[in-house]
C-alpha cells in the first residue's frame, strides 16, 4: 500500500467505494487539490482502496475552535481490517502537524461547510 494525494481524476474509483460503502459520492470540489487541506489515496494493486481528506477552518464556528481537522475517511469494503484507515488518518495528521500543532475531529461537531 501507498498513499498519495488524490486528484480530480480519482473520482471515478472514489464513487466506487463511496456506493460499495452506502456513502454520499464525494464531489470533484471534495477531491480538488487546495493549498488548506489534504486529500489522500490509498492506493493498493493499481486502485484506490481508500480515501480521506482534511479540511481547514479558519475562525472558530459554533462550539468548534479554528483550526485543521480530520475529515472524512472512506475505505473499500473488499479492504477493510487492514489497516488502511489506520494509514490514511497517521497521513493527514503528519500532514496537519508539518502545519499546526493541533489536530481536530468533526465528529461530534456541527460540520461546518467545506
């Protein structure tokens, strides 16, 4: 397994494991590269079989505080316990940690718009 930065032309096997998972199709302003967030691939055989994204909010919303925070994580079901996740989220968080020194969670928070 490796794990890179998604692209737009991702998107296709991205919808694949978001219909194999019961989840909402990502959209390609989901996948898009952008200088605030992070969207990483697992790749495994040729295909992705994850993926996972940031976001960045820059003032506090609600009752969640301004910062990085783990977004959503998706892994094929043909992949699952293997891993994957676990190597996807240790990705984004070195990736927010090169950035800031704090790491958030939207689970549990009002998700705000990304």
């Amino acid at each position: 397994m490796r794990i890179r930065e998604a692209t737009v032309d991702d998107l296709r096997q991205v919808d694949a494991i978001c219909d194999a998972s019961g989840r909402a199709r990502w959209t390609p302003k989901m996948v898009a590269p952008a200088r605030d967030r992070t969207v990483l691939a697992a790749i495994v055989d040729d295909g992705i079989a994850g993926i996972a994204k940031t976001h960045f909010h820059g003032e506090p919303e609600g009752g969640a505080p301004g910062g990085h925070y783990l977004g959503g994580v998706i892994v094929s079901p043909d992949h699952r316990r293997r891993g994957i996740g676990f190597a996807l989220t240790r990705a984004r968080l070195e990736w927010i940690w090169d950035r800031s020194s704090t790491a958030f969670e939207l689970s549990g928070l009002e998700q705000p718009a990304c």
